[in-house]
C-alpha cells in the first residue's frame, strides 16, 4: 500500500476537525441547522475512520 504524503494528512485532520469543532459549537449554540449537523456528523466519522486505519497501520508495522 502506498503511503500518504504527511502534509496532506496533516491539512486532511486538521480541516476534518476544525469542519466537526464548528458543527458541535453551533449545536451548543442552538443553531440547528441540518446542513451543519450533516457535515460535523461526516467529518467526525471520517476522523474516527483515519484514527482506527493509523492504528491498525501501527499495529501491523510493530507486528512485523
């Protein structure tokens, strides 16, 4: 499997998180609009998605 260019993963997590931060402050703030839940709801599954990939990564390469 070819790597990811570190940089590239940096700007993915980063932009994923600060996409799930917004939608969970404009819960808190009693802004509920659907559009802005949609996207915080995506973003944070995609971060848990990108955090369980790494870790099964770094198992198999401790593993080896």
């Amino acid at each position: 499997m070819k790597r990811f260019n570190p940089i590239l993963a940096v700007l993915l997590v980063s932009t994923l998180s600060i996409t799930c931060g917004q939608g969970v402050l404009r819960i808190a703030r009693g802004d509920y609009d659907p559009l802005s839940i949609a996207l915080s709801a995506i973003a944070a599954a995609c971060l848990i998605w990108i955090i369980v990939l790494w870790m099964r990564a770094d198992k198999d390469a401790k593993g080896k």
